[in-house]
C-alpha cells in the first residue's frame, strides 16, 4: 500500500492548530490535522440542539479591533453582535 505524504502534520484542531491547517492548505500544502475528540475546534467547539448552538465547553466570547483578523475569521463562521457590559460595586 502506497504512503500519502503531508507535508505538515497538526497534532490538535483548535484554534492554532486550525488556522495553521487552514493557511498551510490555502498556500498549496498539504496537511494531516489529528485531536484526540472526535471533534475540530478544542474548547471553542458548539453543537446544535434543537436549532440552539450549545457551548459544550463554556462560553466564549471573541474580540478584535483588527479589520484584517475580522474579515478573515468571517469567511467561515457568523458572529452574533455582543456587547460585554460588566457592572460592578465597590464598598456597597
């Protein structure tokens, strides 16, 4: 039986391991991407359930002020608008 041959292998599909697969495949490579879950995305991972995307690791917010990180990230996903507004106390 004949080898395939990557030419970068990608031990973990999270964040990293999935934009390194991503820009190594848009720039011709070929890569091999492995995780021990049966899943892509590490702890960034949802789900769908009753047409709900389910968090399974804990929410997760993303922020940037970066148009260029922006426009890359929205070519695979769609973003909900948030904002965070935390309110504090202090002494009472």
């Amino acid at each position: 039986m004949k080898q395939k041959h990557y030419d970068y292998l990608v031990v973990g599909s999270g964040l990293y391991g999935a934009t390194f697969a991503r820009q190594a495949a848009d720039a011709g490579k070929s890569v091999l991407v492995i995780d021990k879950r049966d899943h892509i995305a590490g702890n960034v991972y949802t789900k769908k359930e009753h047409n709900i995307h389910v968090h399974v690791y804990g929410a997760h917010i993303f922020h940037t002020n970066n148009e260029r990180v922006w426009q890359y990230l929205n070519r695979f996903t769609k973003f909900n608008r948030f904002t965070n507004s935390p309110v504090a106390n202090y002494k009472g």
